[in-house]
C-alpha cells in the first residue's frame, strides 16, 4: 500500500466519479445518520473532508447547515458544486487544511480517512479546525469484519489505487484518541440494515435518521461510526 501516491489516489478518483458517478456512492438517504449523531443545528459551521460528489453537504444543507466541503479529486469538487450549489466546495488535500483554526462546530469525515496516506495528520488537522468542544463523526472500515477478513483481503480483492484499507476498533480507537479526541459514541454502520428493510418492503416509508441499538457485538460491524469530542 505504502506505493500508493497521492496522484495516483486522485486520478483513481477522478476516473471512477468520470464512469460511474452517483452510483459510486449512497443515496442521500443514508447521511441524514450522521446528522442525528452530530445533533446538528441550523446555522452551524460545518465541515465535510472528502466531500465526495456532495451528498452529505446536500443532507445538511436541508436542514440549513452552513456546510464547507474540500476532496482530493477536481472531478468529484465539480460535480458536487453542481449537485449541492447551497454548500462550498474546494479542491485540497485533508492533511492541509484550508481553514483557520477553531472555524468549525462540527466535521465529519466519510468512509475516506483510511484512504488517506497520513492519517494521523488529517485528523490532527480536522482537530484543529474545530472551535473547543466541536464534534467529529467518521465512518471507518472494521478490518475484523467478516467480507474484509474473509473475502478482501485473503483474495487480493483490496482496491489499492484508491488506497481502501480498514483497521480493527481498536487501532482505529488509539489513532483517534492520539490526535487529540474523546470518544463519545461508536455506533456499526447503519446503512446495511436500512438498504436491507428498503430492498423487503419497498412502500414502507423507512427513517434512515434513527439510531438503533443492534443486538450484535460492534466488532462485527462492517464500519464504525465514531462522535468524537475535540479534548484539548
Ligand atoms: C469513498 S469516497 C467517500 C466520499 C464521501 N465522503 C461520501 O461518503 O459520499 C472517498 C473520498 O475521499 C477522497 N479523498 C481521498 N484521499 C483524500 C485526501 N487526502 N484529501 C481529501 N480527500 C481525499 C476521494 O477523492 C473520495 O472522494
């Protein structure tokens, strides 16, 4: 992995969102959890690193969140700005922020920050931006998951130009506490399970924002969500 470049995480990007746009990414529906696990209110500052093509920033948007994104691909900043003209989008790299510190109340960052070459710096970076006692929520993948152990990795099915990894709960636990957090939640990704109850019962009107406590270990989670809290 350590091969990987950043040019080459770019181009990867920018190809994949050039052939298969949206379907590369969730519907809509399944961001509005991370606005429930942030709580957040309108007219709040926030932040999306690895904005994607937007989708997050266009969930929080709708609820009159003031919402910054910034993405490593020129391609995906372009078709967000189209997407989500309500939002402002940049191109950048998360390790360097384009922002004064203590700008945001809250941030998040989306099934990206194990795309990241360091990702120690990146959130050392998120941590920064973000005014005394602002929240974090990431989405991360749990290398102790069952696909990722079983299937991915013993048969070379990674993707490494676009740098996929995962990490157990653990790992990911003392990266994040090492860069300055405090846990205050971690929840399994919901979106399996709603995309299950969508798929069976198609005319039911189903709440993708509701947090569930699921009767199964989170280890097996096949990624977390983590609401941190910026400690000091
Ligand atoms: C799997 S996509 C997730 C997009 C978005 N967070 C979402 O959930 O819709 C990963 C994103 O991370 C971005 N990315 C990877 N490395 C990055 C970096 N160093 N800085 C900023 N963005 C990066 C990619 O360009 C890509 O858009």
């Amino acid at each position: 992995m350590s091969s990987t470049t950043q040019e080459g995480i770019k181009k990867w990007f920018d190809k994949t969102y050039l052939t298969k746009g949206f379907r590369y990414l969730r519907p809509i529906d399944a961001y509005e959890i991370f606005a429930t696990a942030l709580d957040v209110q309108p007219g709040s500052k926030h932040l999306d690193v690895a904005s994607g093509l937007g989708l997050l920033a266009k969930c929080f948007a709708n609820k009159e969140v003031n919402v910054d994104g910034i993405d490593l691909s020129p391609e995906a900043v372009s078709m967000a700005k189209e997407y989500c003209p309500e939002a402002h989008f940049q191109q950048g790299n998360a390790e360097q922020l384009p922002f004064q510190d203590r700008t945001f109340d809250t941030v998040t960052c989306i099934g990206s920050i194990e795309r990241m070459l360091d990702r120690e710096k990146a959130l050392q970076e998120q941590h920064r931006v973000l005014k005394d006692g602002g929240k974090l929520c990431l989405m991360v993948r749990n290398s102790e998951n069952f696909t990722w152990r079983f299937i991915k990795r013993p048969f070379g099915l990674i993707n490494k130009e676009g740098h996929q990894d995962a990490l157990n709960r653990d790992e990911w636990t003392k990266l994040v506490e090492r860069s300055g957090f405090t846990i205050q939640q971690t929840y399994p990704d919901h979106w399996p399970y709603y995309r299950l109850l969508k798929t069976i019962m198609p005319w039911r009107k189903i709440d993708t924002s509701r947090i569930i406590n699921f009767p199964y270990p989170l280890e097996l989670a096949y990624e977390f969500i983590f609401v941190l809290q910026k400690s000091k």
